[in-house]
C-alpha cells in the first residue's frame, strides 16, 4: 500500500523538477541577448524589405519569421497604421518583440483627418481638437505598458502638448480667444 501512495508524490516531484530544468534551460538561452532593435511596421500588413532586412540581418534573424508573427499580432489593429515594434535579439538567432500603440501624432492627425502638422506651429493652426478626442487619444496611448501607471490627466496633457507641437489648437483655446478678442472689439462706446 506504501508504494501506491509514494507513486503520485514521486511524478509530483519529477514533474516539478523537470519544469525547473526547463525554467533553467529557457532562461540560459535568454540570457544571451544579442541586440534590442526598434523598428515601426504598418499594422497587420508588414512586408519583407530593405528597411526590415537591414534591421534585422546583421543579428543573423530571419526577416519573414519576424513578419509572419508581426502580422499575425497586429491583425486586429487599423491596416497600415505605424506600430513601434521593441525587437530582442537573442545569441542563438531566435527573437522575441513587442508592440506598441501608434504614436501621438499619428493619432492626432487621424482624428483631425489631415496629412501633417504645421510647418511653423506657433503661427500656423492645422486643426482644433476637442476633449473627447483628446481622452479617446490617452484612452489608446493608455494601452502601452510603459504608460499604464500614468495618470489619466497627465496622458491627456501629455497628447495635448503633442497636438500643440504639431499646430493644433485645444478647443477650449479656440473658444478663449475669440471670447478675449470679443472682448476687445468692445469699445465701450454705443453701437452704430
């Protein structure tokens, strides 16, 4: 009877040695990071190219490993928005990566419809955001994992300082200039 029961105690103790040993092997392979590399993809429609290959051929990577696995990762994302990809390079030429949301001005431009920001930001306005856009914006910035504990209030400042770098206005600024210039236009006089 003692050497029924001593039967599942012994797998238990192999199974869990042999999922540290693999614990131990995975970390040695990972141990021998190679390179980081950072790269921006279009989303979901990444294509084997000069500028992939160059990133990725001096670490001895196989480019269409890494585009396969890119596109299958951001398939669900809007096709052909740029996506900052965080690639490790390890010794034994294998590679692991992660993504990232599109950036700032990129989601800026999106929701104002326009192609760019302006030549010269502090004269030229391209566009005004409102708050809604601007929250919809941190919403998806708030994906990223280096930003998760930020709080809400400062993403959103954070994407409207973006905006005003680009040229574009906060709604609330539109609405404070011309109330102040309304104002100005007001000469105490009577009106003709």
């Amino acid at each position: 009877a003692s050497a029924s029961s001593d039967l599942p105690q012994h797998s238990a103790r192999r199974a869990a040695r042999t999922r540290a040993l693999r614990r131990r092997a995975a970390r040695k392979a990972m141990a021998g990071v190679k390179a980081v590399i950072r790269l921006r993809c279009p989303a979901g429609v990444a294509k084997p190219g000069p500028a992939i290959g160059q990133a990725l051929g001096p670490h001895g990577l196989n480019m269409m490993d890494f585009v396969k696995e890119f596109n299958a990762a951001t398939q669900k994302m809007e096709p052909n928005s740029p996506i900052p990809v965080v690639l490790t390079a390890y010794a034994n030429r294998t590679f692991s990566f992660v993504t990232k949301t599109p950036p700032t001005s990129y989601l800026v431009r999106k929701a104002l419809g326009i192609d760019k920001g302006a030549q010269n930001p502090g004269d030229e306005v391209v566009g005004t955001l409102n708050m809604e856009q601007v929250s919809a914006i941190a919403e998806v910035k708030k994906g990223d994992a280096h930003l998760a504990n930020i709080p809400f209030g400062a993403l959103c400042d954070s994407v409207i300082g973006t905006a005003r770098s680009m040229g574009v206005l906060l709604a609330d600024d539109v609405e404070d200039a011309s109330s102040s210039s309304s104002d100005d236009d007001d000469d105490g006089g009577p009106e003709r």
